[in-house]
C-alpha cells in the first residue's frame, strides 16, 4: 500500500518524527541552540526503535564524478527521510531550496524542515517531497 508516491512505511515515519518534536518542543520549548534539539529529537526517534544517523555526509554526483565533500545530513531516518534542524526567527527561503535539491541529489522521497524556535511546534514543520 502507498499513499500518492510515498509507502505505507514513510508515511508512518513521517508521522512519528511529527511526533517526536511535538515531544520535543513540548519539553524544551523554544530559544535553545540547533544542536540540543537535534540530539533530543534523534534520541527521540531512537526509542521508538528508528535507525537515526547524525550529521552525516553524504557524497553527490556530478559530471561523472563522486565528491565525498557533498551534502551534510542533520538527521537522516531509516536511510529514508531527511530532516533539517533550524532554531531561527525566521526560515530562509535558501533553506527550502536546499531540502529540496538534497532531496533530489539523494534521490529521496521525503524531508522536513523543522524550526523549533517558534511558540507552536505545528507552525515550524514543513514537509517536502520529491
């Protein structure tokens, strides 16, 4: 079963990092660095049993040619789903952009930015798919 493009299995992970910062911005509210909600939110999503890699480097492609000095990866969950960490006033639009060519680069299906120095959690998700 899938929903539009995306399987049954991203989708429920995709709610369950939904959930997990809920959780998170629940506890910690808003106004602490990038790196503390990045760390709570993979510990978050460890617990429900999720493979999390941090901060992790992934290599791209171009004109033939692999570049290890490619993308850095926040959080990338069950090699599936890209999440990227923000604790800003303001989302840049540049960020969008670049979940959405890490997307394509990556060939991965879903991503979400996720500002977390907001007052509702629920105004600093923003989900993207390719």
């Amino acid at each position: 079963m899938s929903f539009g493009d995306l399987s049954f299995d991203e989708e429920r992970i995709g709610k369950l990092i939904v959930n997990s910062s809920f959780k998170v911005h629940k506890n910690l509210g808003p106004g602490l660095l990038e790196k503390v909600y990045e760390v709570c939110l993979a510990h978050e999503l460890r617990k429900l049993g999720l493979d999390v890699k941090r901060q992790i480097t992934i290599p791209i492609v171009y004109d033939g040619i692999k570049f290890d000095e490619g993308l850095r990866l926040d959080l990338l969950i069950e090699d599936k789903i890209i999440i990227e960490i923000k604790a800003v006033e303001q989302v840049n639009p540049v960020w969008e952009a670049q979940i959405i060519s890490h997307l394509r680069l990556t060939r991965l299906k879903l991503g979400y930015l996720i500002n977390f120095n907001v007052p509702l959690i629920k105004k600093g998700i923003r989900r993207y798919r390719n």
